[in-house]
C-alpha cells in the first residue's frame, strides 16, 4: 500500500477582540483625523477674520453656506460698517 502523507495546516482562527479592536481604531482613526481637519479649517477663518479686521489685510472668506463662514463673514461685514461711521 502506498499511502502519501498530506501535509496538515493548522490556521488559528481569527480572533474577534483583534478584529474588533483594528476595526474600532481604524474608525476612531477616521473620526480624529475629520475632527482635525474641521479644527484646522476653524483656525484658518479665525486668521482671515484677525487679517481683515485687526491687520487691515483684504482676504477673502468663501461663505460655504455653513455656520462658521458665515459667521466669519458676518463679523467682517459688521466691521466694515462699523469703520464707515
């Protein structure tokens, strides 16, 4: 009788801490990075407004029809008023 061996694999099973765990920090990796990016556009139309009001510089603001540009471009605005008077 000629019997060949097969080798035998054992594979571990996956473990569903580490899954759990790569898949939550990637998330929360996404949700850090998201909140950077809306912190670092907040610190850009804090300068523009410093710019224009303080510094006298003429940047300008594109008003994305959300909370802090128009903000932003509202206190530019009521300034130039403001200095008209």
């Amino acid at each position: 009788m000629n019997k060949t061996h097969k080798p035998v694999f054992k594979i571990p099973k996956p473990d569903a801490n580490r899954i759990l765990n790569t898949a939550f920090g990637r998330g929360m990796a996404e949700v850090i990075a998201e909140k950077q990016a809306r912190i670092d556009r907040l610190e850009r139309l804090i300068w523009m407004v410093y710019e224009n009001v303080v510094r006298g510089v003429k940047t300008s603001i594109i008003d994305d029809n959300d909370v802090e540009s128009s903000l932003c471009v509202a206190i530019i605005a009521e300034v130039k008023q403001l200095k008209k008077k």
